[in-house]
C-alpha cells in the first residue's frame, strides 16, 4: 500500500529523496522531499492500514498537505467508516502537536539569526532596484530579513529576500497570522501584500502599513488587526493581478474587506503608448 500513497506523493512534488518504506502504523513519519538539502525532513506521511487503507502526507516547508484513499471494488462499510473517522480525528490531532513542535523550533532559529544580523541599509540591491527604504528589516550576509510577528509582537518567523529578489521562509515557521509593520497607525492602517509594497505605500501616504507576504494570508491578518485595534480604519490595498486568472491579490483583498468592514484600495495602471 505504502507504494501507492508513494505514487500520489511524488504526483504531488512531494517525493522522497529515497525508497521511503512507510509502515501502516498511523503515526508521523518525517522523511527528506526529492530537491530538498541534505539533512533536511521536511516532509511528512502518515498510513493507516485495515480494509479500505488511507492516509496522508505534505511538507512543512511548503505548509501544504494531501489526503489519499486506496481504492477498493466494494463499498465502505459503516463500521469501517467510522473507524477511519476515528483514525482521521486521531491524525488532525497528532499534526496539531507537530505544527506546534514545528513552529517553536521556527521561533527559536528566528530569534537566534534575528540577534546575529545587522539593521539593513538603503544600499541592498533589492531594495535599490525597488526603491524603497529599509524599515525595521536586517540584513544577514547578502539576505534581508523581513520579520513576521503575530498581533502581540512576537517574531515567528523570517522572509528571506535575496539581491535578485528571490524569496523564502524558514521551514515550518507560523505565517497565518503574521505580518511585518511599518510605521505607527494613528487613525488608519494600510494592508498590502509584499514588504515593497507595504513600504511604497508608506512613502508614498506616510501612513503605517502592515505587510502580510501573501493574498492568501490578508484575511487573517486583516481580523488579527481588527481585534487589535477595532476602532481603527483598515484599508485593503490589493495587488492588481489583472493578468492572472481570478486576479488572486484583487479577489483576496476584496474578501478581507467583507470580512472585517474595512476598505478596499485598488492600483489603477495608465497605458502607455510606445
């Protein structure tokens, strides 16, 4: 069995770097992802066995997470359902402890590469090209540091943005949630998605902006703020993606706008003709 869940894992960019002899035991299992450095085990698969075998696997370096279903020529019985219910109840709670393990250990290397590195300059190559200023980010080697704290402060973890504007988090670390201040709201604060962004805005209005890395995490941090500061006028500043289909940052800034009563901010690009 652990042969086909291995086939959904690799259909999924989630293969083990080697032959990965899973046991059916229903617990975690961590293991190295094909493409992932030497030592690491950022992946994750857990299999159940018994009549009608299920299971599940994902990375804590992307954060996603897949469920697989052997298939079988007869219906499932109601006492086997209840059973994988059971067992599926079982593995939600055994991954919440491991996200939990995970994420401290995120804190802690944050908080250590957090002392190590040196406030950045305006000279980073990245944000020269962008130009824009460095606000409350440090700089380790030639990686920025952008830090992603909760609504209390705390550091979760850390963006890392290269000179040629690449990026990426540390593995595991708490991202839902988290975002990156610049500046002190007084009577409204501005949510946008990347640190340029966040940054531009704040140039560009003097406003205090909360960056929030991803589409995807702007409701959350939206209602983070919102009960942080219930009184305080929330504006959605959403990325125009008008050339991707669904146009994620417009459609994701609109839904935490509704979520929370607060307001909607969309670019409007000129055309220019050659």
């Amino acid at each position: 069995m652990s042969g086909t869940i291995q086939n959904a894992m690799a259909a999924a960019g989630l293969q083990p770097h080697k032959d990965l002899d899973l046991p059916t035991d229903g617990k975690i299992h961590r293991y190295r992802v094909t493409g992932d450095k030497s030592g690491s085990v950022n992946g994750w698969a857990v299999l159940h066995a018994g009549s009608s075998p299920f299971g599940a696997f994902g990375s804590w370096k992307t954060g996603e997470s897949h469920t697989w279903q052997a298939t079988r020529s007869t219906p499932i019985t109601p006492a086997e359902l209840a059973a994988q219910r059971k067992h599926r109840a079982q593995l939600n709670q055994a991954l919440e402890i491991e996200r939990e393990t995970v994420q401290a250990a995120a804190r802690d290397k944050a908080q250590r590469l957090w002392g190590r590195a040196k406030p950045a300059t305006n000279a980073h190559p990245y944000l020269q090209r962008k130009q824009i200023n460095a606000y409350g980010i440090k700089q380790l080697r030639d990686m920025l540091l952008i830090p992603a704290r909760d609504v209390s402060g705390a550091l979760q973890t850390l963006q890392f943005i290269s000179a040629d504007g690449s990026k990426r988090f540390l593995t595991g670390g708490r991202v839902n949630g988290c975002y990156c201040a610049i500046g002190k709201p007084i009577d409204s604060l501005l949510i946008a998605e990347g640190y340029a962004t966040a940054a531009t805005l704040f140039e560009a209005t003097g406003q205090a902006v909360a960056a929030c890395f991803s589409c995807g995490n702007m409701e959350a941090v939206a209602r983070a703020l919102r009960c942080k500061f219930p009184r305080l006028k929330l504006i959605l500043c959403a990325d125009n993606d008008a050339h991707t289909p669904g146009n994620p940052g417009l459609t994701k800034a609109r839904e935490a706008a509704r979520a929370i009563g607060g307001f909607l901010a969309v670019p409007k690009f000129r055309e220019v003709s050659a």
